[in-house]
C-alpha cells in the first residue's frame, strides 16, 4: 500500500508547477529573444499596456482566429491605441508547435501577424511564471505593471471561427478598460485551447 502512494506522490512532486500571475498583483517580470533574435524585456514597455498572447499554430482554437485575420486584427487595433501585443511561444523543442525563430518569421509572413514581437519561450520560463496553460491563453497588463486580465480571449470556448462574432470579446474590453483607466470589468475567465507543449 505504501509504494504506490509514494509513486503518486512522487509524479505529483515532478509534475511541473504553474503558479499564475495574480491578477492586481505585479506582472511578472521577464526577459526573452524574439524570432529575430533579439533581447525583449517587460520592462521596455513600461507606461503602456501590453498583451501576452500564448500560440501554438498547430492548434486549432488557434487558428480559430488565424485563419480568418481576427488575431492579426486585434494585434493591429490594440498596438493603434498605443498596446504593445507580445506572441509568446512557450513549446519545448520536439513538441507540437516548437517553433524556430526563422519558422515563425515565415508563418508571421504568411499570415500577417500584426503583434509587436514573437517571443521563443522554448524552456516554458515565461509561460510558468504566468501560469500559461492554453493556446491562446490571454493577459492584459496595464501601463502601471499590474496584470489586469488573465483568461480567454473571448468568452465561447470553441474552435469554431463562426462563434468569434456572437462572443463577448473579453481581450478588447479589458484592453478598453485598462485604456480607460477603469477596472477591468471581467478580470478573469477561464482560457480555453489547446494545452501549452512545455
């Protein structure tokens, strides 16, 4: 009785921890390499708001808002209203969606990515920190460093396109909001997608 209760616990223990980013609490600070290959800090975006979008292309709830252009539209409006959008790619090498630098490039120009930069998070660093747990998995942090929104990017868990238009577009209220200087009026909800391939 008492080897297998060990064993659990001992897959419990090796389980990775993703303790999330509070929402009110700090951002979490970090730094990465773009697709380009340079250094991209939270820090060099202090006095704006700046979303975290966690992708995976291979993900269907992904290309859910790929493949029409309504992610590279949100990306667009939020960066003309001042928003820095990070893509953030946190997929180990040999998983599902582990991307290059030079393979995102080329799916950013295929696709018509419109966010500020593509950040390779191959070792999960910014995910854990986050607590990242879907593509997409969306955080909204205001000009002032604090995560103001962490959830979905709408509020109808599905991957089919047609149900973007009928959803509450929970990522653009909260960047309104935060525009605004108001509080978020949905802080959280619940992300939805496929698992982030740590």
């Amino acid at each position: 009785m008492m080897k297998p209760l060990l064993a659990a616990a001992a897959l419990i223990i090796a389980a990775p921890a993703l303790a999330a980013a509070v929402v009110g609490q700090p951002a979490p600070a970090f730094t990465a390499t773009d697709s380009n290959g340079r250094t991209v800090s939270l820090s060099d975006f202090k006095g704006k708001p700046v979303v975290l979008e966690w992708t995976n292309a291979e993900c269907p709830f992904v290309q859910k808002y790929y493949s029409g252009g309504d992610m590279q539209k949100l990306q667009a409006d939020a960066r003309k209203g001042g928003a820095v959008w990070l893509t953030i790619n946190s997929g180990a090498e040999g998983n599902q969606g582990h991307v290059t630098g030079a393979q995102a490039n080329s799916r950013m120009r295929q696709q018509g990515f419109q966010s500020t930069a593509y950040l390779l998070d191959t070792d999960g660093t910014i995910g854990r920190a986050y607590g990242a747990r879907t593509t997409p998995h969306m955080f909204v942090i205001a000009p002032d460093g604090t995560l103001a929104y962490t959830g979905g990017i709408d509020s109808i868990p599905s991957a089919n396109p047609a149900d973007i238009a009928r959803a509450e577009p929970l990522v653009t209220l909260a960047l309104a909001d935060v525009k605004a200087g108001k509080p978020v009026g949905t802080p959280t909800s619940k992300p939805y997608g496929c698992s982030v391939k740590y």
